[in-house]
C-alpha cells in the first residue's frame, strides 16, 4: 500500500471533553470552550497554535433543539485566534475528522480544532420536551410526505422497519442483540463520565418499554448534554505534540438513496464505506483491537460489526451472544466507554474517536484494553456512513 493516502499527512492529537451527564447547567457555548481549550492542551499546544476551526453541525436545519453547539463565530471570537481554514459541517459528513484531515494533508491549516456539542438532555427536560424530528415541520414535503402520516416522526421510527427485517432475514433475536447493551453497560461502569453505570442485565433489557418494535428503551442511545473536540495536526508537527494518533485509513461511501427508506438491501448497512476503507490498508479485521462502533441504536452496531468483516452477515447475533467476545478481554472489545446506550449520545462519532484515542494512548484507566494498538471507529450508518482505522503512533 502506498504512501500517497491523505489521511496520512494528517494525525488526531488531541480529544477533549465537557462534563457529560443527562443535564448539565452550562450554556453550550461553556461547553464547547470547555471541551475545546482541553483538547488543545491534551495536545500539547497552545491556543495560539490553531490556525483551523470546524464544528457540527454547521447551522441551517440540522440545528434543531438540543444540538446546542457554540457557534463558529463565537469560538472563534473567544479563542482570539488567526484561521487560515474555517467550515461549518453538517449532516452527511462521514466522519467528524475527515474534512480537517484534508485541511492540514493540503497545507491549508496546521491544527484544526473540530467540535460538537450537544444540550439534549437539557431539552428533553423542557416543557414539551425535544421535538421528534418531523414534527418541526408544519408540512409534509419530500420524504417526510411518506413518513408523517404513518407516525415515522424520528430516527427510530425510520430504523425500526430496518432492524426487523434483519432479524427476519437471518433469525437473530432480541436475546441475542442484549448482550451489546448489557456489555457496554459493563464498560460504562469503568468510566466515571458516563451517564449511566448502574448494572443491566438481559431481563432488564427484555422487560424494558417498547419504543418502536423491535426497538427498545436500551436499544436507544442517551439524550445528554455534553460536548467532545478533536484535534487534527499536519503529521510534519509529530514532534511537536504530546502524544499523536495515526489515520491510518479512512472512508465515507452512500451506495443507496440518501434517506433511510426504499432501501434495496434492508439488512445490510455500511458495507461500500467499509470496502472502501479497507481498500486503503494492508491491515484487515484481525489486526483490529478494539472498536468503537457506531450505537446511535444497538442495530447500527450490529450492521457494523458485519460491514466491518469482524463477522459474517447475519452472524453478528451469535458473535455477540453472552458477552464474551466484545468484553475488554475478549476477541473485539466493542465500545469500551458504554458508548451511546450507556456513554451518553455525543453523536457523529465524536465520543467514539474520542475513546478510541485513549486507547491507543493507554489513558483508559480501568477499561483499558491490554496492548491496543490498532483502533477501528465508525459513524451512523447508511446515509452518513464513515469508518476509519487509527494506530498508535
């Protein structure tokens, strides 16, 4: 494999966070600052060293209630800094590094900070709470004409038809698909940031209030307020940094409709990003030590564990069963932080790259995993499906 891969001129090396918890009383804006001068000094640099800005989401109207980040202008503003790179993200953007990495591998910028900040928990706590999303809108246009009068007015209802018809396909049951959550649970009780880290178990998984069949309360990531930033560094500052991570390769393909309906293939999600991806490497899934896959709902973790090639389709229901596998010391530890079901929801792959850093760096504390050297993280699914492979520098 060549050398000539653009994220190889770029390295992640810096993550920073918030404080986490289902609600948190600061503005999102002190958030954001909070997770950004972090992520600068766990990089080793300064502020002054930052000539590059990116958040998510970019504004328009993916800026819906609770996606509370502090505005771009107003970070800017606060950090009192010259950019010679700026963009406002928004939805569909692979993964939440992927723009800067192409920032600074074009000697656009040398250390851009990306941010996402998220005040869910607060607003789902408001009177009414936090809208779904398709009640926002007065009018049913585009697919949204087929999905409100059926009552798809959220994420889950639009996943929901998606996870029964994998578990039809190849007879993989809800038993089978708690052991992800009560895992990440597990790993959630490692790590003091969490929002939830009191024990789960399969029955209470099962016993567990229906939210959209064959989805459940645990099967859904956990509204919250928070906010996580990266650090992207042209890979000629190596030096220069405290302890830098390695894009090995990385990729973000849509092979489908840019919607989460009328898809050809119901059961399989993410399989063009990860062929992509591996496409760039000479590593494969055995190299893989430790994933952070995507958990908007436990069926995009399962859809990744497949696309990935960590097992066979249709496999991943008895891959996962009882635990063993994806536990710390098992054969893919998966999710190690809790992850969105029990983490709390950072989106976009945020508090994923962020776990996924630390441990490639051996900073885990007591979720560490032994010797991780090569990390795999993945974004969503479907329409906004990204993955990338991380080493240790």
């Amino acid at each position: 494999m060549g050398s000539e891969r653009f994220e190889q001129r770029a390295v992640i090396s810096g993550v920073g966070q918030s404080a986490i918890d289902r609600v948190v009383p600061r503005s999102g804006f002190q958030l954001t600052l909070d997770a950004v001068m972090a992520a600068i000094a766990d990089a080793g640099l300064g502020v002054d060293d930052i000539d590059g800005l990116a958040m998510f989401p970019g504004g328009g109207a993916a800026n819906l209630p609770g996606y509370a980040n502090g505005n771009l202008y107003e970070v800017h503003d606060a950090l009192g800094i010259t950019t010679t790179w700026r963009q406002g993200q928004v939805e569909g953007m692979s993964l939440p590094f992927y723009a800067a990495s192409q920032a600074v591998a074009t000697g656009q910028a040398r250390h851009v900070v990306v941010w996402r900040t998220v005040k869910e928990g607060s607003a789902a706590r408001l009177a009414g709470g936090r809208p779904a999303y398709g009640s926002t809108h007065p009018e049913a246009e585009g697919p949204l004409a087929w999905l409100l009068p059926v009552g798809a007015l959220s994420p889950v209802c639009q996943v929901a038809p998606y996870a029964t018809r994998y578990m039809y396909e190849y007879g993989v049951t809800r038993e089978q698909l708690a052991w992800i959550p009560v895992t990440q649970r597990l790993h959630a009780s490692l790590n003091p940031d969490a929002v939830y880290r009191d024990p789960l178990t399969v029955d209470d998984y099962l016993g567990s209030r229906m939210i959209s069949w064959p989805i459940c309360l645990y099967d859904c990531d956990v509204p919250a307020d928070g906010s996580t930033a990266i650090v992207i560094s042209a890979v000629e500052t190596a030096h220069d940094l405290r302890s830098p991570v390695r894009i090995e390769a990385m990729a973000g393909v849509i092979d489908g409709r840019p919607s989460w309906e009328q898809w050809e293939d119901m059961g399989r999600v993410g399989y063009a990003t990860a062929a992509a991806m591996w496409a760039r490497t000479d590593l494969t899934p055995q190299d893989v030590d430790v994933a952070q896959l995507y958990d908007g709902f436990t069926i995009e973790a399962v859809w990744w564990l497949e696309a990935m090639g960590f097992c066979g389709t249709g496999e991943a229901g008895a891959f996962v069963e009882g635990g063993a596998r994806i536990a710390l010391d098992g054969q893919l530890p998966l999710n190690t932080w809790g992850g969105q079901l029990s983490g709390g929801r950072l989106h976009a792959g945020f508090g994923h790259t962020a776990e996924a850093v630390r441990q490639l760096r051996g900073e885990a504390g007591e979720r560490q995993v032994v010797g991780a050297e090569v990390a795999a993280v993945t974004n969503v699914g479907g329409i906004e499906a990204g993955a990338a492979l991380l080493t240790r520098w």
